[in-house]
C-alpha cells in the first residue's frame, strides 16, 4: 500500500471556498490568520489547548513544578505546570496557530499573552464525573469573546448518547452565533456517553462525529485520532457494526481497516485511517488531537503521529498535555520538531483553486 499525499489533500477545502459558504470577510481573515499567518503557515495549523482543568480536575498542577522559583518568576509564569503564566509563557515562544482557552482563564491569560497571537474561546466544558457525562455546559458567551479578542469560537459535540439532540440543538446555536460576530466555530467532534463507552473512539464513531460536525458548519473540526481496536472492545466494536449492517448497507467495510488480535497496522495503515476522517468532513479544516500524555520517546511518537495526520489530509495538530505538561525547554524542542515536520512541502495546502469554468 503506498501513500498519496497529494491525492489525499486534492480532497481538504481551500480556505477560498469558505466564500461560498457564505462566511464572511472577517472569518476568512480569522481562518487565514491562523492558518497561514501563524504557526507553521502554508495552511497549516498547530494549536495549544490548555482547557483540560475543567475536565479532568487539577491534578495536572504536579506533573513538573519549577524547583525554587523566586517571586518575580512567580509572578510571570507561575509555580509550574498547568499555571495560565506557565502556558502563557510557552504560548508566546512556542509559535502556534492558537492557543486555546476558557472564558475565566483567557481573561486572566490576556495578562500575560502576546495580544497576536489568535485565541480560541473555549465557550463550553464538562466535568469528568460522571464519566459518562455526554453534554457540555455554556459557560461563556460571544460578546465576551468579542472583548477579549477573540479569533474564533470553540465548542464540544458528542455523539453517543440520548443527549445527542440536545445537544446538537445547543452546538448549532453556538455555530450561528459564532459566524454571526465574524467568528470561525471549531468544533470539538467525538463521541462520547454510555452509548459507545467502549468504542467511542474507534474510526467509525470518530468519522461519523467529523461528518455530523461538518454538517453543521464547523469551519475546524478538532478530533481524536482513530485508535485501533484492542482486545478489550473488539467483540463490542464488531458486535456493533454488525447489528448496523441492514440499516446502512456497506457498514461493515469499516471492519476490514482493524488489526487482527495480536497484529500491529503499518504507517500506511494508519495512514489510510485518517483519510477516512477526511473524507467524511471534506468541507470543514480538520485537526487531530495529540491524545493522552505520550509514555517513552515523545519526540518520536509526535513526529510520527503528525505524519500520519499529515499524510493522511488533516490540516493539523491540536496537542495540550503533551505539550505544557512538560518542562518548558522540553516543551519547546517537542513544539519544534511538530512544526519541523509539518513543514514539509508536501504538505502545504493553496490557498484558491485553479481556475475553472461551468460547461
């Protein structure tokens, strides 16, 4: 199996088409701003989220804690990990996209953060517990991000669950609401509740919450990277693509891109998986996740992870945890060498189309 990169990004929308999506001027700046102004440019996007308190708790603080820091350093970048000032300091030297955060912390951040550099407001969030919390809140609202600054709007959809009408009602508001202000809306996509606790982030779920995100008119979808079935939910995984087969004839093709018990899938194979995201959200930019904390060599797992995505059509990386939950000069090398290889060539993306004309 070889890799076509260049057939796989013909498929990816070009920041032009935006216009016939009537968005308007001002989200086509904000777009290119961050896609082709900052970060690794070329239409590219490699963004730092740092919204994960609210969902995960506070536990992140002792994961590196600077050793005898003075009251000045304090006071500029914090006591350690997960401090606003600690990522703040990374955001500015790091040369992301975006950087991404909620309401109360990117008041207090705008402190601290080089007023260009694009934010993406983090208008909702959710607690972990319940683990099968299915729904995220509003906690923020648009005109504050119009005051702080804001260069687009971010939110969560999770399929999966009976809250799913909810909430797409709630993230269809949110989406209008955004592209009303001149906002971009990036949608958190992927599924989640006790509908597909085991198998939410198998490919099809992952694809079909890229598509259902696309459909309601996400400009960037932020999505997981399309884990491989283990031994633990491959017989729920099959079960359920089999049940759905009379529903939704050809279904079952999604089972032949799963490894067999013991088997590893090749980087082609990989590969092939994030095509398949792609494919199904060919009108929204797309960005994957740099998942949970890399355990090893996370310089090699990243570069590699990124090539895949790459490789595969997405525009780009979204990583947090992997990024500000280390030391800031090892947070810096890691952000480098992701920027170094997704500023390859091959994957710089045109901004317009060739010229073409209706027969």
């Amino acid at each position: 199996m070889n890799v076509n990169v260049e057939a796989n990004l013909a498929s990816r929308p070009k920041l032009q088409d935006f216009k016939n999506y009537n968005r308007s001027e001002a989200i086509l700046k904000k777009l290119y701003s961050m896609l082709y102004v900052n970060g690794p440019g070329h239409g590219t996007f490699l963004s730092l989220p740092f919204d994960q308190l609210i969902e995960h708790g506070t536990g992140h603080l002792f994961k590196w804690r600077r050793e005898n820091p003075t009251p000045e350093e304090i006071e500029l970048t914090g006591r350690g990990c997960a401090d606003p000032r600690a990522v703040a300091e990374l955001a500015n030297a790091g040369g992301y996209s975006a950087y991404v955060l909620h309401p109360g912390v990117a008041a207090y951040a705008s402190n601290f953060v080089k007023p260009d550099l694009p934010l993406i407001y983090k208008i909702d969030g959710r607690l972990n517990q319940p683990d099968t919390a299915s729904i995220q809140s509003i906690i923020g609202d648009i005109k504050d991000a119009v005051n702080l600054g804001a260069t687009a709007i971010g939110t969560s959809l999770y399929p999966g669950s009976d809250m799913i009408r909810k909430d797409m009602d709630r993230v269809a508001t949110v989406v209008r609401e955004a592209h009303a202000n001149g906002f971009p809306a990036v949608v958190w996509a992927y599924a989640r509740g006790e509908g597909v606790d085991n198998i939410k982030d198998t490919l099809y779920w992952t694809s079909t919450a890229c598509s259902l995100a696309a459909s309601m008119g996400a400009d960037i979808i932020k999505t997981k990277y399309p884990a491989p079935v283990t031994d633990k939910n491959r017989d729920e995984y099959f079960a359920y693509i089999q049940s759905q087969e009379k529903k939704v004839k050809g279904i079952e093709k999604y089972l032949e891109f799963e490894p067999e018990k013991g088997e590893q899938l090749s980087h082609e194979q990989l590969v092939e998986r994030v095509t398949y995201l792609t494919d199904a959200a060919p009108e929204s930019f797309m960005v994957v996740s740099g998942g949970p904390k890399i355990k090893g060599n996370a310089k090699e797992e990243l570069v590699e992870q990124t090539k895949v995505v790459m490789e595969g059509g997405a525009e780009g990386r979204i990583i947090g945890r992997n990024f500000w939950g280390v030391p800031m000069d090892e947070a810096l090398d890691l952000t480098s060498a992701v920027k170094e290889a997704m500023k390859d060539t091959k994957y710089r993306r045109a901004f317009s189309r060739g010229t073409f004309t209706f027969k």
